[in-house]
C-alpha cells in the first residue's frame, strides 16, 4: 500500500487575537493526521501570513479568529494571497463566527467556515480535499 502524500499547510492567527488554543490544537491534529503543518503563531498581519504561505509553498491556509474581526481579517488573507501570486491557495477559517457571517465569508474567498463543536475529523477531511484539490491544480 502507497505512503499517503503529506499535505503541506499554514496554520496563522491574523491581527490581535492573542487566543491561540484552538489553532495549536488544529495544528497537532492535523499533524498527527499526517499533514507537515506550519504554524505563524499569534498576531500576525494578512501579508505576514501570506509571504509565509508563499515561502513554504503551502498547499492550503487555515485561519483561526476568535476576537471577533473575522469579518475584515480573513478576506485580507485572501487579498494578500492574490497579492503575492498566491491566489489559489485554498483558505479555511474557525472560530467563534456566527452563522450569519458564514456567508459573507465564504463570497469573500473563504472555502470552508468552522465553528465550536465542529468535529475534528470534518476539518482534517476538508484540509485534506482543499490540499488535494490544489496539488491537482499545480500538476
């Protein structure tokens, strides 16, 4: 049986969001899922997370907010991807986001929303598919 391929990923907490709990546990599951997983730490800047995106050629980013400013700092990742040439790497999001702010969202780039209680394994399979999916695109 083949090795299974280890997806490539960035895990950042754009702004002033101090709380990183829930993106360490993200990180250690995706990991331990077999995913090689780079993590920004706190307080970062949508273009800091976007050059690290783009100097580890991930192959997908996920965001983790719980402050609040979701809204605004996520579709800035995305913005600074595009910027840096990076434009269709997958984003994922979590965090404490309500579910009217899923919609605005995912029309501002963001291809999966997770939310408390959202079980683990229904964010490694969504990393796993946005990873697939953008390897397939590079090829």
């Amino acid at each position: 049986m083949p090795a299974q391929k280890r997806h490539r990923v960035l895990i950042g907490k754009p702004g002033l969001d101090g709380h990183d709990r829930g993106a360490k546990f993200i990180a250690r599951a995706l990991r331990d899922a077999g995913f090689e997983v780079v993590y920004t730490g706190i307080r970062r800047t949508p273009e800091e997370i976007a050059a690290a995106a783009v100097q580890e050629d991930v192959s997908a980013v996920g965001l983790s907010s719980l402050s609040g400013a979701h809204l605004r700092l996520f579709p800035a990742v995305v913005e600074a991807l595009g910027k840096s040439g990076a434009g269709d790497v997958p984003v994922l999001g979590g965090g404490i986001i309500p579910d009217e702010d899923i919609g605005p969202l995912k029309d501002a780039g963001i291809s999966e929303v997770f939310t408390p209680g959202t079980p683990v394994e229904q964010i490694i399979s969504a990393f796993r598919r946005a990873c697939e999916a953008q390897e397939a695109r590079r090829t």
